[in-house]
C-alpha cells in the first residue's frame, strides 16, 4: 500500500514538472530548473523501491509494470533494520533494472517494533527466512 502511495506520488510529481519544464504551465526559468531536478531527484531516490515474493527458486518482483526474477544464486546479500528501517534490501550480483539494490519496505504497525526494527531486535518471519535463505545459497 505505502509503494502504491509513493509510486502514485511520483508520478503525479514527475508530470507535473514536466508541464513546468517544458512550458505547458507557466513558470519563469528558475522554476523550471527546480521542478526538473526534483523531478530527477524523486525519479532516483524511488527508483530502487520493489514489491514482491520470494520462494524457493528466488525473488519475483515489480519494480514499475514491468516483473522481474532473480534466482537465489545471483542475491549476494540481505539487509534488515538499522538505517534501513522497515526495508528488506536485497543486493543482487548483476545490476536488474539498472540497480544492483532492490529496496522492499514492509510496514510495521506500532513505533515500538519500528525502534526494535532500528536495533536489529525484531524481524518479520518472512524477512528472516529471506536472510537465512541468502546465507544457505552461498
């Protein structure tokens, strides 16, 4: 839900600086430039962003519209918690999509388990299996 949230936002940002930037509303030039590198900067931050399912052939997900696999010979890593917060990070061999990191974030319901999540106390069962299954791949 967050991702939908967030994609939607992008794109909702992303055209409407382009009407900016290319003229169709108007704005003097240093607006243009401003709404062109935000543009640019959202476009990359929410990049990497992903949701999907792992089983025990590997990692299917979306990124945009398009699904994407990653056998689990080809993940060289997982990260949960610390400054990551509720993301599942998942670092593949070769770059997929142009990024060799898939961000998967998963929503925690309460600040506590979302402080527990930043010490690296708690994580969720299938985020466990996912990093036990990154170590029995090696």
């Amino acid at each position: 839900m967050l991702l939908a949230f967030l994609r939607t936002f992008q794109f909702i940002w992303t055209l409407s600086a382009l009407l900016y930037v290319f003229g169709v509303l108007p704005a003097d030039v240093f607006t243009r430039v401003v709404f062109a590198a935000l543009a640019i900067l959202f476009t990359v931050f929410f990049h990497g962003w992903a949701y999907g399912y792992a089983d025990e052939s590997g990692i299917t997900f979306r990124r945009y519209l398009k699904q994407h696999f990653v056998p689990w010979n080809q993940v060289r890593e997982a990260q949960w918690g610390g400054w990551y917060l509720s993301n599942l990070v998942v670092v593949t061999e070769s770059p997929i999509v142009g990024s060799r990191r898939i961000y998967f974030p998963y929503q925690t319901q309460s600040p506590l388990k979302l402080w527990r999540v930043f010490r690296r106390e708690w994580a969720p069962d299938a985020v466990d299996w996912v990093l036990n299954r990154t170590k029995v791949s090696k």
